[in-house]
C-alpha cells in the first residue's frame, strides 16, 4: 500500500465488502485493508464485530445506512467526505455490507472518485442473497430444480418514472428469484409474480438478519407469504427467496439447528481470555454478549518478585494458579534479562490442563497437574508428594484465596507469595449490562471465576436482593467450577450448569448439553 500523507499524495479508497452479518465471512483482502485504514466509513449493515481490527488511530465514520430510517449522511455526503478525505492524502476503506456492487451503491461512489480523480479499488465481499440463502439451507441452484437465478430489488430508486424490473420475463423465464430489500413491497412483488405466471403454490422463503445471530427464516409460498411474514413481525434488513428450490430447507438447513442457535449469553470473561469461550459458544450457535468484569494490569511494583527471581535455584517447586499468573510472571521474568533457561532447577506446579496448554507456549512441561482443578486440588497433590522443607514459589493476583499457601505452609513448606497482578474491575458499560438484563431476553450468564461473579454483581449495581432476583429472572447460570459456583451461591444465585472438569471447553459442552436436553 502507498504511503499517501507523508508525499502529500492524493490518498486512496477502498470500497470493502463486509458481507452479509457474519464477521467471519470478510475476505482476507478486507481484513486486511481493515487493519491499514486511516479513515473508516462503515454501513449499518456491517457487522461491529469488524471494528476490532482497525487500528486505534483509525478515524471512524458511521454512515448510518438503513431502509426506512432516516439517513446519518445522504449518499451524496458519503460520496462528498470519501473524495474529501482522500485528498487529505488518507488511506479510506469504506466498508459495505455484502458486496459493494451488488445493490450497494458501490457504482456510484466509484463514480464519484473517478470525477474527482480519486484512486479507487474495489473488493468483493459475500453478498447477501446467497449468503441468506445458504444459511437459510436453501441451495439458489440445484440440478433437479433449477439451473437459473436471478437477484432484483424490490425497492427500486423512487425518482424513477418507470421500472427496470420486467416482471412478465422474471416471472416465468427464472427459476429462482432472490430479491433485496423487498419487505415494504412484498404484496405488489407477490403479485405482479402471479399476475405475470408464476404459480400461486411456488415455495417462497423470506430470511431476515441473514447469518447472524439474530436470523431468522419463515416459509410459505406466493398465496400465503405475506401474510406469514406479518404474522411472524419480519421487517428488514431481510430477503426473500421464489422457487422451488426452497422445498429442500427442510432437509439441508443447518445454522437454525444449532444447538445454542437463538441463545443469548453473557461472558464475563477478561477481553483477553473470552475469545475461546465466545467461540465454542457462537460455533454451536449462541449469540454472545462480551461484558468484561475483569481488567487485568500489572501491580505497580515488582520488587519482592525481582528478588525472587535473583535466587530462582533455590526454589523446589513454582506453582502457577491462573493464566494470568503465568503470563506476568513471564512478562517480568523477560524484562529482566532471564528466560526460560532460569527455571530449570524447580519443578513446575498448574491449577489444571488450561493452564499447563499455556505455560507450554513460552516452551515448558508443567511437572504436576492435579486431578481436580483448584487449589485445594494443587495442595492435596503437592502434599502427597511432601512438601515439609521445600521452598515454594507462587506468583499470582494481588487479591486471591489463601487456601493454596496456607495448607502448604501447614505441612511445613516454606511458601513465597509473589503478586504479579491485580483484578481491576473494568469502568463503563455498566448501562448497556443493565438494558440488556432488564430487556428480558438473557438466557445465561457464564461465570469463570470468583472475580467475575463479584465484579459482576458490582456492574450490575442491583440496591438488594430482591431487584438482583428481578434482573436475573429466567436467566440460567453456568459456572466454570465448585469455588466459582460457592462465590454465585453466596451472593443468593442459583448455578444451573457447572461442568465436572474445570476447563472452558468442558464448559461450552456443559452449556450446549443443557440447552440441547432442554429442547
């Protein structure tokens, strides 16, 4: 890519498909576009998700595209700020939900950069028809039905004084039709199909908030789908897909079939950490709600570490309790000049399995790994091996259970506790949390540690337990392990779910065997 500012260079735009919703369907060309932007122009159909890869510095423009509403900016404005910004010598991506060239506009903001003598790329994204279609298990094209498609609109520009749109070919000349932007005009397109010749029994299926969370699908055929489609609420964005070959959703739909698909859950999670329990849970189809309750930061002063780390041979044992103590520990133990070389006298103590898959990033074997997962479960483990006389190191969180180094100090260890981070309870957001409970439609809330329940409930901000009971009502409750779950029956909650290994993953599974015996 150019370096546009620093020559005082006319800059460059980039019209980006975002896709259809799924953040995971941008291509890797508009990702990573996304990551070089200096301006970003985004559509309401644009998936936020996608934000997280833009850089910091990055100047966001939400251009507020959406049927029926009125407009954050005219096209016209858009058109105007992506000639104006380039000639700032930025580098402007502006993201488009679907494919910018397909009832996208993206023609005529090229058409703009051109006159204006912009430099222009254009990148495909996954457009919606057939992403609404494939999510909906309705396959466009299909040797036993139909070899042809077409993709029209159904809302066509209104200054227009005749319609581009020839019904009495589309009609019957097309097998499957697929049409944008069509819920508003649904009655007339239904019509003028029929009165065109399309048999009034052909199978039509209407998909709105195609492959997100949110989808959701009805199916009739052209005598009964309006109907169906008022009676269901289906507004826009969606699509309506006319053919035969919407007779096989019954057999090959698969994403409303998932087994969390249409559940909302929270995690609470560190920003850092909830990644993979976000993605086992969105794989088997939740929609999920990312509320950090935890910050994690260094502590400000690492002295008793660093004299520690002076005399790490005469340690027998380190015991790591968390990832994060793992990761600080390191982080530290690199910035002052040692490495994993230094830890080669003691022996090497995790929590659980999570842990030992971490600590074997920075490229050791953890020597001990209890059969249950706490910290009661590391010092039964230590004590039959005997402790008495053994130097033991424990870098964790300023605050934690003193469980750990307590039974170990009881039998005779010598035991240093080293803080190398804190739990800060993370600001803002705290009024989206509140909206989202009290809207009623939260079916769990994950919990992975005691720190996560308590900053939670201090989010939450309920003035007793009566109204902490209305705000959780019909909300289920998974927690990772017994300490976690000893914390949300402490404060007067009920846990539903915690699964028998203390593992994210065992949790996911947890979660997705209850809602699938459920169902």
């Amino acid at each position: 890519m150019e370096e546009q500012t620093k020559n005082n260079r006319v800059g460059k735009v980039y019209l980006v498909g975002a896709g259809p919703g799924d953040p995971g369907l941008i291509t890797v060309r508009g990702k990573y576009l996304l990551e070089k932007a200096e301006v970003l122009v985004y559509d309401y159909l644009a998936s936020k998700k996608l934000l997280k890869h833009v850089s910091k510095t990055t100047k966001l423009v939400y251009a507020g595209k959406r049927g029926g509403v009125k407009h954050t900016h005219t096209q016209e404005e858009i058109n105007q700020m992506l000639v104006d910004y380039a000639k700032e010598g930025k580098v402007v991506v502006r993201l488009k939900g679907g494919d910018p060239f397909i009832f996208g506009r993206g023609g005529e903001e090229v058409q703009e950069l051109f006159k204006a003598g912009v430099p222009f790329e254009v990148v495909p994204g996954v457009t919606s028809a057939t992403a609404a279609a494939t999510y909906a298990g309705i396959p466009i094209t299909h040797r036993d039905y139909t070899a042809s498609v077409a993709f029209l609109t159904g809302h066509e520009d209104p200054t227009k004084k005749n319609s581009n749109i020839d019904w009495a070919k589309l009609a019957t000349g097309v097998g499957t039709l697929v049409i944008y932007m069509g819920i508003k005009n649904l009655p007339t397109i239904v019509e003028n199909l029929v009165k065109n010749g399309r048999d009034p029994k052909t199978p039509v299926a209407v998909v709105r908030w195609a492959s997100t969370p949110e989808q959701r699908s009805v199916v009739g055929n052209l005598e009964t789908i309006t109907d169906i489609v008022r009676d269901a609420g289906i507004t826009p964005p969606s699509l309506i897909i006319v053919g035969d070959v919407v007779k096989l959703k019954e057999v090959t739909d698969w994403y409303e079939k998932r087994p969390l698909f249409g559940k909302k859950i929270i995690v609470t999670r560190t920003r850092e950490q909830a990644s993979e329990l976000m993605v086992g849970l969105e794989e088997a189809g939740a929609n999920c709600l990312e509320y950090s309750t935890i910050n994690i930061e260094p502590v400000e002063n690492y002295d008793v570490l660093d004299g520690e780390l002076e005399r790490l041979n005469e340690y027998h044992w380190i015991l790591f309790t968390s990832l994060n103590g793992v990761k600080y520990f390191f982080d530290r133990l690199f910035e002052r000049g040692l490495d994993a070389r230094d830890l080669k006298g003691p022996d090497i103590g995790v929590v659980g399995k999570s842990t030992a898959d971490y600590l074997m990033q920075y490229g050791l074997n953890a020597d001990l790994i209890p059969s249950v997962f706490t910290g009661e479960g590391l010092a039964e483990s230590l004590l039959d091996q005997g402790v008495e006389g053994r130097n033991i190191l424990i870098p964790r969180a300023v605050q934690a259970r003193e469980i750990l180094p307590e039974t170990l100090r009881g039998a005779g260890a010598q035991v240093t506790v080293t803080p190398v981070y804190q739990n800060i309870p993370p600001q803002g957001r705290k009024d989206a949390l509140r909206e989202d409970l009290e809207a009623g439609d939260v079916d769990m809330i994950t919990f992975t540690s005691s720190s996560t329940v308590r900053n939670f409930l201090t989010m939450v901000e309920a003035k007793d337990s009566e109204e902490l009971q209305q705000l959780l009502a019909g909300v289920k409750i998974a927690a990772i392990g017994p300490i976690t779950a000893k914390t949300v029956t402490d404060n007067g909650l009920k846990v539903d779910i915690q699964p028998q290994e203390y593992t994210i993953q065992a949790l996911v599974d947890a979660i997705t065997n209850f809602f699938t015996e459920q169902n």
